[in-house]
C-alpha cells in the first residue's frame, strides 16, 4: 500500500523539511511586513502573525524520488509559484506582491497548523498519487478558497471553513 511506503518516508521529508527552514531562517520576512489590505479580513490574527515568507527563484521541493518515491517523481520536478512548510512558504520572487498567492499559501499554512506534520505530509502525498496535484485533496482545497477570495470581495473565514473540510475528511481517514 502507498501509505505505508509513504509512512515509512516521513522521518525522511521531515528531517529535509527542518533542514531547509534552519537553512533559510536568515531570509524569512514576516508576512506582516508586507502590509496586505485583504488577507488580515479572512485569517486570525494569530496565523497572519505566525506566517513567514521566504523569496526565492527556485521552488525548494524535496528530493522524492531520491528518497524512494518514485510515484512523487512528476511531483517533484514540477514549477511552482510557491510552497508552504509548517508556517513558512516559499514563493518566486516575481510573485511577491501576488496577494491572491499569499492567501493559497495560507490556506496551506492552516492545513499544516490543523494536521500536524506527519498526517499533513501523509495526506498531501497520497492526494497527488491518487488524483495528481491539481486535484490533490489539500490542493484542490487551496485553489477552491483562492478562487473564492479573486472572485468576490466579500469575506469569509478561512480557518473554519478548512477545519471543517478536514474534520469531514478525518472522519473518513479514521475509519478506513
Ligand atoms: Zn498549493
């Protein structure tokens, strides 16, 4: 099963995860210091407070296929605007007055708060295998609220909305 191969990789992403934050702390900008007009309306203080940006030209992803996951290899070598770990995100360098980017990352920056590391990895990786990264469960989540944020002007709580997208979503994992 994919899952348990996946579990078995975890200590693996994570130790890389915890590597590139240390590796970058020197560059991360508070999200506060970009001064957003929309973004504060949909997110809690708290997690505007705790979100850290890091500007980059090169989307850091870590080395699957290195690891053994060959199923994550498309994953891997894709080119992407920006990626979130923990409560920092990653995101190119030409995008950094992009709000709507800011507000997927948060999104992202929630669902790490929400699972936690391992079931947060878990289910992103077993999403893009299953459904490919548009589709992924924890992707198709973020563009869904993106869009919803580009497209009206009225606001909405992120936060509860995710968190009960995933309690739906940890009933199911629970039982199966
Ligand atoms: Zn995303």
């Amino acid at each position: 099963m994919i899952i348990n191969k996946l579990y078995e990789k975890l200590p693996l992403v994570e130790e890389w995860i915890k590597s590139l934050l240390k590796n970058s702390s020197g560059q991360r900008i508070p999200l506060r210091s970009f001064t957003f007009q929309r973004l504060p309306n949909y997110y809690s203080s708290a997690t505007v407070d705790s979100a850290k940006v890091v500007l980059v030209d090169k989307i850091p992803v870590p080395p699957l296929s290195d690891f053994g996951l060959q199923e994550l290899r498309d994953f891997e070598t894709g080119d992407y605007a920006g990626i979130t770990y923990l409560d920092t995100y990653f995101i190119k360098r030409q995008f950094e007055e992009d709000e709507s980017l800011h507000f997927h990352e948060l999104v992202h920056v929630v669902q790490w708060q929400m699972l936690g590391l391992q079931k947060f990895l878990l289910l992103y990786g077993v999403g893009i295998i299953q459904d490919g990264y548009r589709e992924s469960l924890l992707e198709k989540m973020a563009y869904n609220y993106q869009h919803r944020f580009q497209d009206s002007l009225e606001t909405f709580d992120v936060e509860n909305a995710v968190k009960k997208e995933l309690d739906r979503i940890n009933s199911v994992w629970n039982v199966s």
